[in-house]
C-alpha cells in the first residue's frame, strides 16, 4: 500500500464526509442557537444509523459485484456504471437546486419538526440526508476502484481518513473556529462531480463496448499510454513515475482512457457540456 493508494479513497471520503458533517453541523447549529439542545440526540442517533447504512450497503453491493466473470461482468459494470453516473447527476441537479439556499432550507425543515412536535422527524431528516453521501460515497469508490488498481485495505484506510479530516474541519466549524463559504463549496464539488459523473458513464459506455454490446465506431482513435498511461505502477522503465501517479489520478477520478474510442470521445464532453448548462441554469434561478 503506498501514499498513491490513499489518495483517491482519502479525496473521495473526505468530499462525502464534509458535505454530511457540513449539514449536521447546520442543524446542530440552529438547535443551539434557538436554545433546543434537547434535540441533539435525535441528530446523533440518525448519524449512526445513516452510517450502519451505509456500511451494510456497500457490502451487499461488493459481494453483488464480485459475483459476476467474463462478459457477464463486464455488462454489469457497465450498467453499474451507468446507474452510478445517473444517480451522481440527480444529486448535482439537487445541489445547483438547493446548494445556494441549503442552510435556509435545513433550518426551515428542522423548525417545522419542533413546531409538530415530531422529534422522530428530526432524526430522519439527518438519517436521509447522511445515508444519501454514504450510499454516493461507496459507488464513487466502487467507480474508482473498478477504474484504478486500489485493494479493499487502501479504499478503508484512505476513505477513514478523509472522513476523519471532514469531522475535525466539522467540529472547528461549530465551535466556531473555521468557517466555510457553502455557496462555493457545492459549486467546486458540482464541478468535480460533473467530471467524474460523466467518467463513470463514459467508462461504463467502454464496457459495453469490451462486452460487443455497443459499437465503438472508431475502435482506439489515438494510444498515448506510452506518454500518460492509465495506472501505477505501470511497469514501463521508460515512463517518469510522476506520469504514471497522475494517469492513474485522473483515471480513477475522471474516467481517464489512454486509448479512447470514437464513442467515447463523442459521449464524455458531449455529457460534460450537457450537465454543466443545466446545472448552472437550475443554479441561476434558484439563487435568485
């Protein structure tokens, strides 16, 4: 295991980590400030519960996904990949939607489960929106790893230790030590998550492709993985390593292919282009 097996799980769990320590940060927030601390325990025990969750469902989908061979494998990643690039693309939607306002909206809905008197309420609204980043958190690192060469101790530790940044950061937020602008947040992770959304579908599009379910069109339009290659360590003498850390960087992020297809190279910028124009037209008018 080396520091360029942590990376990838590290940057992905410590997005997903902050963006749920970010919204239970909010709430407990409200709560203090409106003197309700009697409501703490409800976000506590919907935290937990959300990562029980999490955890039993990124085990149920590995043993699924490690159930499979051949071309049957390669459909079921494709398709896996697909669904995953769909689902990331609902929750950039939701973000450009509510990202700007998402502070407003958690206190809203937190004050109408106190008004009703449901403190049942408070904790399913911190369960949903916790179990939500963890059940994107795993397919992000099922994406990376299908993408990358990680092992299951790397993904554990660096995921671990990127949600351990994410809950120090949290803490110093409430206290009030560290603030964070939400507004640019959500748009720097709308940007990453449209790149990587679109690699997933475009990867999954190439597995398709490897099963002879779709026709590539052009088979391999340019092969420069003797400049950047796709994985490290790449057991090419004459390539610098720095070159194979950051081929393999970009390919477990962004779907990153040495060898690309015409399909694909049609389908990822043409997804790119897409999602941002939407993305920033729900944006513009939800901040108005």
């Amino acid at each position: 295991m080396s520091i360029v097996d942590l990376v990838i799980p590290m940057f992905l769990g410590f997005r997903e980590g902050l963006e749920s320590v970010i919204i239970v940060v909010i709430i407990l927030s409200y709560l203090k400030s409106t003197n309700q601390k009697s409501y703490y325990k409800y976000v506590y025990i919907g935290a937990v519960l959300a990562v029980i969750s999490s955890i039993l469902f990124s085990i149920v989908f590995s043993l699924i996904l490690g159930g499979f061979t051949g071309i049957l494998e390669q459909l079921f990643e494709g398709y896996t990949f697909v669904i995953s690039g769909i689902f990331i693309i609902t929750l950039i939607l939701w973000i450009s939607k509510e990202g700007s306002k998402m502070r407003e909206t958690l206190d809203e809905k937190v004050e109408q489960s106190i008004t009703t008197g449901k403190s049942f309420s408070i904790l399913i609204l911190t369960f949903i929106v916790i179990i939500r980043e963890g059940i994107e958190l795993v397919l992000l690192l099922v994406g990376a790893t299908s993408l990358g060469t990680l092992d299951q101790g790397s993904i554990i530790l660096g995921s671990a230790i990127g949600i351990g940044f994410a809950i120090i950061i949290g803490i110093l937020m409430f206290y009030g030590i560290k603030t964070i602008n939400l507004s640019m947040f959500f748009k720097i992770t709308n940007a990453v998550l449209i790149l990587f959304a679109a690699g997933l579908i475009t990867y999954g599009i190439h597995e398709f492709i490897e099963a002879g379910a779709l026709n590539p069109i052009i088979e391999e339009v340019w092969n420069i993985k003797h400049i950047l290659p796709e994985s490290f360590p790449d057991n090419n003498p004459l390539t610098p390593e720095w070159l194979e850390v950051i081929g393999a960087l970009l390919k477990a992020l962004f779907g990153y292919n040495a060898n690309p297809s015409l399909l694909e190279i049609i389908i990822y910028p043409t997804l790119i282009a897409i999602i941002s124009v939407v993305s920033i037209v729900i944006w513009k008018k939800n901040d108005k």
